[in-house]
C-alpha cells in the first residue's frame, strides 16, 4: 500500500474551484455528486454534458455559440466538437487587459521583466497589426525559434488572433532540427532571438539564422529580438527585421480577433522524431482551450491570485500549458537558462522573491535537486507555495517524499502525465484529493483512461497499456502532410482499433490512482515478464554514486537480457562494489527478474530535446540497428560511445 503523504482540509476542499465546479454541475443537471470519483465517472459517460458544464463554466467567449457540444461521442478519430461556433483563442487569453502582471520573464541571472496584462496586449496588438499588413491569416504559420520569454508569448498571441496557426522550437535546437520541423510547415514569419544564455555563457546564434532563413524560402519576415546583444548584425539573414523595426508603431491599435470555427488550426507540435522526420500534429482551437482551461483551473485550482511557473522550454509541450493560465487572468513567469545556475537555488531564489504559488518542473530536475542536498524549505520562504506539479517521467515514491520533507510538508504535489500529442494530461492532481506516494492522483476529467492486458481487458491493480476510450476535444485535428490519415491511424489506431493506445505502461489502483511505469515500447521483457523501466530508475536513484542511468532490453540468444548503463557523479566510478549493490537492492526490493544481466559505466545518458530518455535509441544502436534521426537528440554524439562498448556484446 502506497504510504499517505498529504491530505487537504476540508475547508481547503470547499475552497477549491474542483469543488465548486461539483456543485454548480449538481445545480445544473440535478446531481448529488460528493467526490471526484463519482463527477469523474460521470464525466466519462455523460460526455457531451460535461463538456458543456465546463464550457460554461470557464466562460468561454465565442462570438457564436456552437450547436453541438459532439455529433459522434462513439467515434474516434474523427469525432467533431463544438460545431457552429465561432471563437478566438488569443481573444480568450486576452480576456483581462488591466494593469495586474501577467509575465514576468527571468533570464538566467538577470533581474526579472515585468509585463502586465494592458502592456501584453497593447504589444500583441501592434505585432499582429505588422503581420497583417503582410498578409498573415488563417491557413499561415507562424513559427518561433525563441528562449522561453515575454516576446514569445505575445508573437503567438499576435498570430493566433490574425488566424494563423503557431509553432516553436527552443534555440537549443540545431539547425536541422529546426530544419526537420519548420521546412515542413513553411512558415511564413519566423521569430527568434540572436542567441541565449547557459550557464553563464552567451550562445550567438546568428550563424544558425543566416543558414535556417536560406533554407525556409516561406518565410517572408525573419524578426530577430535582441536578447543577448543590443544591436546584433543580422544583414547575413535573408528577409530579416529587427523586433523593434518591426512591430506597429504610432498610436497603440485595437486587436481585431478573427472569429474562426472551433476546429480551426491553432498549434502545430512535433513528436520527437527520433525515428525519422518529426510527425506534425495540428491541434484545434476551441478543443486545446477547454481541455487546458479544465487542467488549469480545475485540476490545478489556478486563479486570478495566482502565481504560476513551469519551467520548460519553448520546445516543450509544457509551454503551451503554462500560457493557458493567462486566461484565467495569473501571473505567470518564465525563466530561460540552466535550472542549477549560478547554483541549485537559482529556482527557489526566483520562488521566494516572485511569491510563486504553483511550481511545476520534472522529475529529473527534482532528482537533480535532491542529490545537490539543497533542502529549498530551509532556505527560503516559499509560504505562498501551494503546489509543486512535476511531469517529464515518473517521479519515485522517494521523490515523493523528498518534496514533502525539504521543500513543504503542507502542499499539493501533482505528477502529471499526458503528452505533446494532446497538449495535456492523461492522468493528473485533484486538489480536493489526498497524495500518495509514487502516485498520480487520478485520471483526467473527460478522459476515459483504462488499462489494457494484452487481451484488450481494462483491468485494476496490474500494470498494463494506456488506453482512451472515448474521444476528447485535444486530440489532434491531423498530421501535417498525411492527407490519408495513415500516419495519425498508425501511432494511436493501430493496435486497437477505435480505441487510443498512448504508449505508456500504467496501473490504476482501486481508488484511481495512477501509476507511470514507462513507455510500454520500451517495456523490459526478460523470460517473458513485462517489467517498467520507471522501476529499475527508482532503485537505481537510491544510490548517491549515480548520477543519472538508462536502462534497455537486449536481444540475447532467444531471450531478452537487462542492460543497465550507469553515469557516475563526478569523482565516483562504477565499480564491482557498486554493480553489487545495485543488484542487491533491485534484488531485495523489486524482483530477480529486475536486477541487470550488465551494468556498465557510461560518461553520459542520451536525451530527446524535449528531455525525455531515448532507451530506444541505445537498444538499436547496441543490437546493431540504425538510429535514423540523431538530430532529434540533445547530446547525439554519446550514441557513439554505446556503439562501441564491446563489453555489451559479452556474456
């Protein structure tokens, strides 16, 4: 049994907008709904209703109502929301426009940018104006190649409320993973800034925007924001602007928000890619609003008095979400730069000064934070603090409970899991619900998750296939050039039809908690046990030789062997006395079935750029199996070390 960790008041519970979402949909469609159990089991059968109830209760502005919350709630893919109506999504984020801060930017050990909401807007108005007077609207793209700051947020804005679809990359991207991702949606304003910090140094790059502009020939305005330089030379960049140049001067215009249908282009994402080129999923307006205002203002109690932070990059899904807050009219900050720079405080210094209420990172970087031994909660005041959200991989029941114990003990901690692919969350917190170790706290309203056996059964209590079995409004519209659908049929479709299979290896327990158990493509296999590799990661985090670890299954004469490669902090080695421990506690507390055939010492473990572990990757590559796309890679140049371990080839 997963051991309790936090239990909110019941005065905290009625104060929640969970809570009073319950009771207003009690009101509306006569219910005596008293816990998130039975509203969610509602939610995911009575699907139009609920839709409708959240809708309403978000107050989302369409110029025209739609007539239809769903026409097929039994059809997926293809299902159609919200027909008829007419609606803006930047019109719906720019619902406040006072002077309360709506951005606060944070560079990497710089004094923080204060916007506010008059300042976001009237900005947002005088760059869209700029874009249409180049002829930007709807069926466009706008891209932005940019650091995680104000100027980004208010160019997506600005193209958004023209009709344009946005997209974005970070600038830790190289060139052709921008190349992979961009040349395929051909835009037709590309921002982004002359360079970036890291770690205390300043990354030019220009060198990159001269050879991505002669290779995008859409691009009829590239508009370069100063960041790093005051005055940076951009005369080698084909159609190139400067920020300030370009944006609408004279007297502050009115946004004229395009009034569009519901399943109008709103974000083109990408997935990793790295099996081939990216796949492009286009995602729909009204759909991506309601399902993220849900997750935001109900799952996440985010209101006005709010301040959120999320670190994440532009290149992560998890940017998208935080922007969704300004719609429910927070302050939000952004922070671009190493987490850990100048020092393990850098974050919870900005928390404490900024009075940060909502913190959301992932469970590396918690990881991370725990071996650094700072202890945030003896340091600084984080009394506004009243949640900590975590996502990117599974959080261990150790990392639980490092949160509880150095950072507050009176939080909501919500792991959160869901995907680039729907813009959200499958599984995610309750603020009305109490916190268990290891735990996600429930599944989604509105998502009909299950766990699949290999007989297509839901089943409880066993780790099994993430599924949805009911369509939700953030499912992508399609992919990009894939007019037949057979790429968008083949990542979700193809294993049970009419039925979303997610990818992820789970276990929902009696009471609806979740639990992440790792990508069910890279599920170990020995002697024909599916085992997690999320499992093996929380034991191996236990010890403070290790840095960081990746673990795969290996073809092995017949059978499926358990490699473990190992990263050791700096001045550690993986030696036999390590391997044996390591054995030892996997023995003792997981299963034999658990503890690595291998375990052999690597000087660094590979990352996708949107900082997810590829074990994927280093299984093909040590099976002798091409790895097609290392640009999709943070640090391709490691694969070449796996592929050389000749120890790994050995008995």
């Amino acid at each position: 049994m997963s051991k309790l960790l936090w239990q909110p008041s019941e005065q905290r519970i009625r104060q929640t907008r969970m809570y009073r979402f319950m009771a207003y949909v009690n009101e509306r469609y006569n219910k005596d709904f008293s816990c998130y159990d039975h509203l969610y089991q509602w939610s995911v059968t009575e699907i139009a209703d609920f839709w409708a109830a959240v809708w309403d209760f978000m107050e989302i502005r369409a110029s025209v109502p739609y007539d239809q919350v769903i026409d097929d709630a039994t059809k997926m893919p293809g299902a159609k929301w919200f027909g008829g109506a007419r609606l803006n999504f930047a019109e719906n984020l720019l619902r406040y426009r006072d002077d309360k801060t709506a951005l606060v930017f944070q560079g990497e050990d710089r004094a923080p940018v204060y916007w506010s909401y008059a300042r976001v807007y009237e900005e947002a108005a005088r760059l869209a104006a700029s874009m249409k007077e180049l002829g930007v609207g709807p069926g466009h793209r706008v891209a932005g190649y940019m650091p995680n700051m104000a100027e980004t947020v208010i160019a997506m804005l600005a193209a958004v409320s023209l009709g344009a679809t946005w997209s974005s990359c970070s600038p830790d991207f190289g060139i052709k993973g921008v190349l992979d991702r961009f040349g395929q949606i051909e835009p037709t304003v590309l921002f982004a800034a002359d360079g970036y910090f890291f770690k205390g140094k300043r990354i030019d790059t220009i060198s990159r925007l001269e050879e991505i502009a002669g290779q995008i020939p859409s691009v009829k305005r590239f508009v370069v924001v100063p960041y790093t330089m005051e005055n940076p030379d951009i005369s080698g960049i084909k159609n190139a602007v400067m920020y300030p140049d370009f944006r609408a001067g004279g007297p502050a215009p009115e946004m004229e928000f395009a009034q569009l249908p519901a399943d109008h282009p709103l974000y083109i994402m990408y997935s990793s890619g790295t099996t081939g080129l990216p796949k492009c999923m286009v995602q729909g307006a009204a759909g991506i609003l309601v399902n993220q205002l849900k997750e935001m203002v109900l799952h996440t109690d985010v209101g006005r008095e709010d301040t959120v932070f999320y670190f994440t990059t532009c290149g992560w899904m998890m940017w998208n979400w935080l922007v969704s807050a300004l719609a429910t009219g927070a302050t939000i900050v952004l922070y671009d730069g190493n987490p850990f720079y100048p020092g393990p405080e850098a974050l919870w210094k900005m928390a404490e000064d900024q009075k940060i209420s909502v913190f959301g990172t992932s469970a590396g970087y918690l990881g991370a934070l725990e071996n650094s031994g700072l202890r945030p909660g003896d340091r600084f005041d984080l009394s506004g603090l009243r949640a900590v959200l975590s996502t990117g991989s599974p959080l261990s029941e150790e990392g639980f409970e490092f949160v509880y114990d150095a950072i507050k003990g009176d939080l909501q901690l919500a792991s959160i899991s869901g995907g680039t692919d729907l813009n959200g969350c499958f599984a995610l917190g309750n603020p009305m619900g109490p916190v268990y170790a290891g735990e996600l706290q429930c599944r989604g309203l509105g998502m009909k998750v299950e766990a699949y056996d290999d007989q297509g059964r839901p089943v409880t209590g066993r780790q099994a296939e993430l599924v949805c079995t009911a369509p939700f409004p953030s499912m992508p519209l399609y992919f990009w050039n894939d007019p037949d659908n057979k790429k968008y049929l083949s990542a979700y479709f193809d294993v049970y039809p009419g039925v979303w299979r997610h990818g992820d290896y789970i276990e929902i327990n009696e009471r609806g908690g979740v639990r992440i158990y790792g990508r069910s493509d890279a599920t170990l296999n020995p002697g024909g046990v599916r085992i997690g590799t999320a499992e093996i990661y929380r034991r191996v985090n236990d010890f403070a030789e290790v840095e960081d670890s990746l673990v795969v299954g290996q073809d092995w004469k017949g059978d499926e062997r358990v490699v473990l490669f190992v990263k050791p902090v700096q001045g550690c080695a993986v030696d036999e006395d390590l391997k044996d421990r390591i054995k030892k506690n996997l023995r003792q507390n997981a299963s034999p079935r658990h503890v690595p055939a291998k375990i052999l010492e690597v000087p660094d473990i590979p990352y996708t750029l949107n900082m997810k572990k590829v074990e994927l990757a280093v299984k093909n590559i040590i099976e002798n199996k091409p790895v097609s796309n290392r640009d999709a890679l943070l640090n391709p140049d490691v694969l070449d070390f796996y592929a050389n371990i000749k120890q790994v080839h050995e008995e």
